[in-house]
C-alpha cells in the first residue's frame, strides 16, 4: 500500500479514553510522526472551541482541524475558519419544532456557541466532557436568529432516543445529514457534510492520495472517512458500522489504540 502522508484521528471514545484523557504515550508517538513529516488531523463531530486544545496538546501547530462531523474547518492556533457550512434555517427550525413537541432535550451550536434553554444535568455533564460553556436562551432558544451547523438530540433513555430515530429519520433524512455520534447523541447537519467530505478537500489541496490518509474512529460519524482509504482502523470499543467501514482494528481507546497503529505502521515500531 501508498505510504501514510496523513493521520486523522477522531476524538472522543477513539483518541481521548473514557474519562477524556489522553497518555503522553499517544502525545508522543504522535509528534513524533508530525515531526517524520506525516500530517495528523483531528477530525470529530466536536465543537472547534472542544477540539482546539487536543490539537494544542498534541502540538499539531496551526494546522485545519475537522469540527462538527464535516461542517466546519478551521485552523488549531489562529482560528482561521476555511470552511463553514451551516443548515438551511427553515429545516433546522422544522426539526427543533418536532423536538419541542415531544419534549426532547436538544442543543443547537451557532458559530461556535453551544446554545441550550436552560441548564441541567445533560447540560452540564456536556460541559464537563467538551469544556465549553452552554449559552442559556430559555424560551428563545426555540426560535432560531440564524441557521445552526447542527442540531443535537441528546437523550440518555434508549426508548426515547430510538422515538426520536422513529420520528424524526423519515421525516428529514431526504433533507439533511443525520448520525449517532453515540448512544446518547442523534445529530442533524447539513446534507453531504461528512468528515470524509471535508478530509478529501483537505488532501486535495494539500496533493495527498486518499490511499496515503490513515484514518481512525469508533462511530457512525467516521464512516465516511474510514471508508476513504485503505489505512482505515475501528477501536476495538467501536460501534458495529465503523468496524465494518474499516479494513483494521486496532487496540480500544483506554489501550492507546491510536498510537499503537501509528507506532507500529508509520514509525516502523514493533
């Protein structure tokens, strides 16, 4: 196969471990790869502001990370967003009015601001995993000012969350992009924007074939990047549809599972 040119790594349940942490193993192995001359990417359904300090951690310099699954592209240290995709305003409204209906919690991430109507529990146990701060609108939060790059159901309660696939699938699926980033998570962006998407533009303008692009992830949302190239690895924690989409698995994210492909495929470590 082409030899690695780049790596992109998805965050949470495949980079970070479970209590959102990341060893100075996996830091190392993959400066040490950066400074080989590979490029490493962080592509996630994160937020830009909850993404941009693994990039710092890592030492990635001011390189584009991939936000909001696809949706937005902007650069770790100046901040120079190069992509930004938002929802058409009419569905977004039309999906955040089915949610208040049935009486979802939901969140709405406006030019980089996590926006709730009010603080809770699942507001603050998302503040606590991202490090961001949720914007509070009460009432207002109901009625959108400008068009989202997503909108989030987020429930803890498999029956309601499955409710909410039921619901909500077939009724916008033909209209906008939909994954579950996780258990808890249902999202909506804009239709086509994917990571995958968003990586191919970046090889492109960089000149890197796609067969060269190492790719990691555990979820729905990686799908489509780990179904770009041949270097492509599923956690051994991931969900059934990222193993299926990737050639190789690899160790679980508490295992360094990251790194230790990239130690031993690009660095040549046993």
């Amino acid at each position: 196969m082409a030899p690695i040119k780049l790596i992109a790594i998805d965050l949470d349940d495949t980079l970070l471990r479970d209590d959102i942490s990341i060893s100075d193993y996996t830091k190392s192995v993959l400066k040490r790869a950066q400074d080989a001359g590979v490029r490493v990417v962080i592509a996630t359904g994160r937020m830009f502001q909850a993404a941009r300090p693994w990039g710092e951690a890592i030492g990635l310099g001011d390189v584009p990370l991939v936000v909001y699954t696809g949706s937005m592209v902007a650069r770790c240290q100046s901040g120079e967003v190069l992509s930004y995709e938002p929802m058409d305003m009419d569905l977004a409204q039309e999906i955040l009015d089915v949610g208040r209906a049935h009486g979802w919690y939901m969140q709405t991430y406006i030019r980089d601001t996590l926006c709730v109507p009010e603080r809770n529990e699942k507001t603050r146990a998302y503040e606590r995993a991202c490090g961001v701060t949720a914007d509070v609108l009460g009432e207002d939060f109901w009625t959108l000012r400008e068009p989202p790059l997503k909108v989030l159901i987020y429930e803890d309660d498999p029956q309601v969350m499955a409710e909410a696939e039921r619901v909500t699938i077939p009724r916008f699926e033909d209209r906008a992009g939909h994954v579950r980033s996780s258990v808890h998570f249902l999202e909506w962006n804009k239709k086509g924007a994917s990571k995958g998407r968003a990586l191919t533009r970046l090889c492109a303008e960089w000149g890197i074939p796609l067969e060269s692009v190492m790719t990691f992830g555990n979820s729905q949302n990686d799908v489509s990047m780990l179904a770009l190239s041949p270097w492509s690895f599923a956690v051994a924690n991931a969900a059934p549809e990222a193993k299926a989409a990737a050639r190789y698995e690899t160790a679980s994210n508490n295992d360094d599972g990251v790194a230790k492909a990239v130690a031993h495929y690009v660095l040549g470590e046993k």
